[in-house]
C-alpha cells in the first residue's frame, strides 16, 4: 500500500508533462473567454453609442 502511494505520489515524467499540458490549455482557454468577453462588452457599448440609448 505505501509502494503504491509513493508510486502515485510520484508520478511519472509522462504524466506530469501531460497535467503541464492540460493545465496550460485552461489557461489559454480561461483568458481568452476574458478577452472575448471584454471584446463584446466594447462592442456593446458602441453599439449603444451609435443608437443613442
């Protein structure tokens, strides 16, 4: 039972460069839903400017 949790504790180099992987794909995923969403509320606001509202 140890064996087995210091084995998982561990990891393999395989693994970790894939957890590098994934986490750096929601990173990149997370900002740019940020900067779409800044992108859309500008192009709300000068939509609202151009009708006057």
């Amino acid at each position: 039972m140890i064996e087995m949790m210091k084995a998982t504790a561990g990891g393999s180099r395989a693994a970790r460069r894939a957890q590098q992987q994934h986490a750096l794909m929601l990173r990149q995923a997370v900002g740019f839903a940020i900067v779409t969403s800044g992108l859309v509320v500008v192009a709300a606001q000068a939509l609202q400017h151009a009708i006057g509202g």
